[in-house]
C-alpha cells in the first residue's frame, strides 16, 4: 500500500563516509553524517530532498566517517541528534557543540519512536566505544542497517531477522586485502573481530538472516583499496543462488558508492 511505504537513500557508503536517508509519510531522518554538511545537502538534493526537511540524525558511533558532517548539520539545521553515552562522549571532538536541547540519548537495545517510525538499536562488535546499528520498522515493513562489525552474533542476527531491505557491510574482498599493499598490523585489524565483514561474510550473514520478506540489499562500506562493487556483488549473487534464492527474481542487490546517493527506493 502506497501510503505505507518506507524509503530509503544510501546518500554515501564507504571508508570516506556515510549517511543514509530514510522516509516514511511522518518522519525523514539521517542515520550518520559522515560527510561535510555541504556534501550531504548536496546529495539530498540529488534525491529531490533537503536538511530542512530532516527531523533529526542518528549516530552509529564515533568514527569520523560516520560523524563529520553531524556538528554544521544540527547547528545550521537545528537538528535533534541521538546516539548512546559512551559515543556521545567519545565523538565531542569531531561534532563540536552542539545545543544541549538538540542532544538525546538512544542507548544500545532500546527501541525509540519518531513519528510513525519504531527504531531498535543494537550493538556490533567493532572497534569504536559502543558501536550500534538500527533496524527501522513501519507498520509491516522493516529496513536494517548494518555496516562497520567484525562478525555477527547469534543475538544480532535474532535482531536482524527477515527485514524487508537491508543495508550490509561488504567491506573488503579476502584475496584482494590479503595481496594488497596495506600493512600488516591494518590488515589484522579489518580481520578481526571488532573490524570489518567481508564479501563472504557479508553473504554468509545474509543468507542466515534473510526471509522470504527480503527483497532488497544494499551492499555497504565496500573498501576503496580492497573491494570492487562487481566483486561484492558477485560473491553475495553466487552464495544466494547456491542457496536457490534467485538474485534479480527473489531479491535484488543494490550498489552503493562513496559520493552518489543511490535513486530513492520503496522499502
Ligand atoms: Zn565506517
Ligand atoms: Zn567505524
């Protein structure tokens, strides 16, 4: 039903920054502002929308590529800003001040209602403070964001289970980061278990929480250095047609890039 629907942007996805639009009929809010605020009004405006429309911003954690732009947005804006303590704490140098009204608190596993939207946060296993993401739920239709963590836990695929659309990490390529020239101490970084997921894993994690509700994924934070959207996509179209989930009939995978705001799409 047209009324109902939930839409979303990945306005930009990768190393260098992120933020992701999202609207429902009530509330149109940013998960991240990891861009200069000049660049974010910029690729609003690429999906017809603007920083005056937004009814606030939500922070994953502290890293500048999720945070940069958050500071010129909520004081030129007058945007509530929300994200746990330990991040709050933790992003001050980046953000700046930002007016005690326009500051909220959004702890890790609680959910938060803005307008017609219900929002659930929970924890990644990534090396920032206390790094979480959110699922969006609307009525019936629900649209998860996840990128920046190590691996998935059981608990959070329970969290995460049969969404409409998501939006998943799909940092690096194993070969293309193991042959690479990044030195070795980053390189165990973005393998760890507080880092990245891979395209395999990537794929692994989508087809253990997808449903026959999933009809859209977005491939995320794909690393500049060590991925190509074509490799993303192809290990994640390969793992889910071994699965008999067919790519481009059951569900469709979308790229998205580190300064284009993919098209606006019904969720
Ligand atoms: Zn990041
Ligand atoms: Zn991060």
């Amino acid at each position: 039903m047209l009324q109902d629907a939930l839409k979303i942007s990945v306005l930009a996805s990768g190393s260098t920054g992120n933020a992701l639009y999202i609207e429902s009929e009530k509330e149109r809010l940013l998960i991240d502002a990891g861009l200069s605020g000049k660049k974010i009004k910029s690729l609003m405006e690429k999906i017809g929308r603007a920083p005056e429309d937004l009814d606030g911003v939500l922070i994953t954690h502290e890293h500048r590529d999720h945070t940069k732009g958050v500071g010129v947005l909520a004081r030129k804006y007058h945007l509530p800003v929300y994200a746990n303590r330990a991040t709050w704490e933790n992003m001050q140098s980046i953000v700046g001040k930002i007016p005690l009204d326009q500051c909220f608190d959004f702890e890790m596993g609680k959910t938060k209602t803005f307008g017609d939207l219900d929002v659930e946060s929970f924890g990644v296993s990534h090396d920032a403070a206390a790094a979480q993401f959110y699922r969006i739920n609307h009525h019936d239709h629900s649209f998860v964001v996840m990128t920046d963590t190590g691996y998935c836990s059981d608990k959070t695929k329970g969290i995460i289970q049969g969404a409409d659309g998501y939006l998943i990490e799909s940092n690096h390529d194993l070969g293309m980061l193991r042959m690479g020239k990044y030195p070795w101490s980053l390189k165990q970084r973005i393998l760890g278990d507080r880092g990245h997921l891979s395209n395999e894993d990537s794929a692994i994690v989508m087809s253990e929480v997808m449903d026959r509700h999933t009809k859209k994924i977005f491939l995320g934070h794909l690393s500049q250095e060590n991925n190509l959207k074509e490799l993303a996509r192809m290990t994640m179209t390969d793992t889910l047609n071994a699965l008999d989930i067919h790519v481009g009939e059951d569900v469709f995978i979308y790229d998205t890039d580190p300064n284009e705001a993919t098209p606006l799409v019904e969720i």
